[in-house]
C-alpha cells in the first residue's frame, strides 16, 4: 500500500498566480491514493475556481473562511485533527506571516494551527518579497518547529515578468515532499549508493550493446532512500528517467565507467545496492568507424567486463565499507538458485531476485514481483509497484544496518 493510501490531506491554497499549479499537485495527491481536501483562500479563488479542485478532488472545495464543512458539522478543528498532512501551496508572503505568528482568520490557518500533522510549504512570490528579511525570519520561525518543512522557492520566470528566486516548486518535488513528511525516517543519516539501468558497450561510433533495462527499480530504490532521509548517489546508465529529487546522480555509459564511479563512492556508503543490469560482456576495441554492411558481418572479439559486485564483497571483508551489499539477479526462469549462488559467491547481505519472463515483473513495465534472498532463507513479494517493491527491499536495509550496528556495540557489560 502507498504511503499516502486513504489519509486525508488537505491542500490549503493561498492567493499567489501559482495557485493555478497546486491543480496539478491536487490531481498527483488524489493519483497517490490520498483523500484530498483543498481549502482556499478568498484570494486564492479569485485566480482558480473552486469547482476546478472539487473536479479533481471529488470534494467541494472550502474557500475563506469556510462553509459546507460546517454545514456537514465538522469545523477547522475536526478536519486539522482528522488531517495526515497539510500542504500549502502556494504559500504566500501573507500566509507564511499569518502561520509565523499564529493568526487564525481564516479556514486555511486555524485549520494549520489546530492540527498536530506534519506542513509542507512551498513558498512562492516575488523576489524582493522573498529576499526581505521578516519574511525570512517567518520562514525561520515555522521551519524551527519539527512539523513544518518547505520546498523551494526556486529560480526562473516570474509572473511579474522579472527574472529570480520565488518560482513554487514543482508539483512532482512537492508530491515528493508530502510522501517523505509521512515516510519513516529510519535512514536519516545514512548513505546509500544505488546503481540503475543498462550499460552501453560500443560496437562503433553509431552501435553498442546493450539491455532492456529501463532503470525503473534501481530509481524506485533511490527514491525511496532518499524520501527516508538517506543520503543517496544514484551512478545510473542510459535511461529516459528523471533524476529523483533530492538524490545526487552520477551519469554513466559503460561498465567500465560504472566501476569506476562505485568505486569512488562505495568507501563511504552504509549500503551499496546494485540494481543496474551492468553489461557482462564488451568488445575488446571499438571500431574508430562506422561498420559497413557492405563489408560483411563483422567479427567480434568480446571480452568480460569487471565484475563489480564481486569487487565490493571483496573489498568489504577488508575495509568494512560498506555495511550492507545487495546484489540483483534477473533470470528467465526460477531466480533462487541463482540469488543463492550469487549471495555465496560475492559474499552479499541480500539478493533480490526475479523471473523476467513473468507478467508484470520483466523489463520496463512499472511492477514487479522479485524473491528476497539472504542466508536465512528466501521470501517471495507478490506483485508490486517498484515503488512498494522498493520500500520492502530497504525495510531489510534497515535491519540489516540495524543488526551491524549492534554487532559493532558487542554485548553490553552488566554492572557490578
């Protein structure tokens, strides 16, 4: 299950010009499973309508001070104290003061004022407005309170016209940020290095080979490292994703390249895992030019690439970094034996494994269905998005880290 399934969210929605992009945050929240309430101010519906987000939402929108809410008798205190989570976007100058200072004159702040949720802000407005300092010292003051956390303002085009910091978040980044407010934080403070996608070795300066992979699994797991507080390197191969927010992405080609790039960073990761499909094989030398057809099939030397995660298990018995090191293994057919073989082989915490040939957990496609392998035994997942795919594999991370932290302590001394 998502982590927004069923909670009641309310999107609280004050007068700036970006108010017209919180129509797409509300359509993402409702796409994530969340029950959306979205509560404008009178400002606000001035620039969107109402019946815009009651469409998107499938509940009538409260605008001011509010109305049908309390007709169906519930007030700003049942829905703040019903509310998982609160958004604002956009989070004007005026409203930021009002929440900094505790006012209440409207729906949208004592709703604010009289929940315990977690607020994710997006601020967005003028940059002289921005840059003042009271509105600094507001923002300041909220984002010193544990519930309030803020995206952006970031840098562009203005309604204004002008040119500068005050643009609202994107919609994805703030959807991101409402997923990571109701996320556990049991990877704060860690690193996580995460491998994606294929590698391309090249033929000539036009052909390569490569895989199918799409990177799907290996972005999903730094997605959700990343919305768990880690510190996340995403060393990724050739793919049409976007890099998710928050995580640093090293781009690569070939394995070489991808070797290359792990092994910078994995001294200083907890966990290492290495969903990229990493090409076994490569041409001994690239052709300087374009291979004819007319000069016939051409003959191929391959050569084996470095295995990378056989290096990692390796370098771990001596420097103990990293703590924890997942490997992967798409097969056509039964994955254990090989999860099992591999997990011996390149002495790993886990192995996640997977029939490619099965419906809904081969190549490109948004689920999967994958076996968890480690030295006590192996737990098959059913059918998931890779997200929740994603998010089981690090509750393993988790207890696994969880486990050498305790080995490392050793038993405790009883008191004398």
């Amino acid at each position: 299950m998502g982590v927004l399934e069923g909670k009641l969210v309310v999107l609280g929605v004050s007068g700036g010009i970006a108010a017209y992009r919180s129509c797409e945050l509300a359509r993402l929240l409702v796409k994530a499973g969340a029950r959306v309430q979205a509560v404008l101010t009178d400002y606000a519906a001035r620039l969107v309508g109402p019946l815009t987000f009651q469409a998107l939402t499938g509940r009538p929108a409260e605008v001011g001070a509010g109305g049908a809410l309390a007709q169906a008798g519930m007030d700003h205190i049942d829905l703040g104290r019903d509310a998982a989570l609160l958004v604002v976007a956009p989070a004007t100058a005026n409203t930021l003061a009002k929440l900094a200072c505790g006012l209440a004159d409207n729906l949208l702040t004592t709703t604010v004022l009289a929940s315990r949720a977690p607020v994710v802000l997006a601020p967005a407005m003028n940059t002289r407005m921005w840059e003042n300092p009271l509105t600094q010292q507001n923002l300041a003051r909220l984002l010193a309170l544990p519930r309030f956390r803020a995206v952006g303002p970031g840098v562009g085009a203005l309604a204004c016209g002008e040119e500068g910091v005050g643009r609202m978040a994107e919609p994805e980044e703030l959807l991101e940020a409402a997923l990571a407010a109701l996320s556990p934080q049991d990877l704060a403070g860690r690193r996580v290095l995460v491998s994606a996608g294929p590698t391309r070795e090249p033929l000539d300066p036009v052909r390569y080979l490569s895989n199918r992979s799409s990177g799907r699994m290996g972005y999903a797991l730094a997605r959700v490292a990343a919305r768990r507080g880690a510190e996340v390197v995403l060393v990724s191969g050739p793919t049409a994703l976007q890099a998710p927010p928050g995580v640093r992405r090293v781009e690569v080609q070939t394995a070489a390249e991808m070797a290359r790039a792990i092994r910078a960073e994995a001294g200083r990761a907890d966990a290492v895992l290495m969903a990229a499909a990493v090409a076994d094989f490569a041409p001994r030398r690239a052709a300087g030019e374009k291979l004819k057809k007319a000069s016939g099939p051409p003959a191929l030397e391959l050569v084996p690439t470095q295995d990378i995660l056989a290096g990692l298990g390796e370098r771990r018995t001596r420097a103990g970094r990293p703590r924890v090191l997942v490997g992967f293994a798409a097969e056509t057919g039964d994955p254990r034996p090989a999860a099992r073989d591999k997990l011996r082989r390149k002495r790993l915490d886990l192995v996640v494994g997977n029939d490619v040939n099965l419906p809904g957990a081969g190549f490109d496609v948004q689920t999967n269905r994958v076996h968890l392998v480690d030295e006590a035994g192996d737990e098959e997942l059913p059918l998931l998005s890779k997200a929740d795919t994603a998010a089981r594999i690090l509750d393993r991370v988790v207890a696994l880290l969880a486990r050498r932290a305790s080995r490392a302590r050793g038993p405790r001394r009883a008191r004398a």
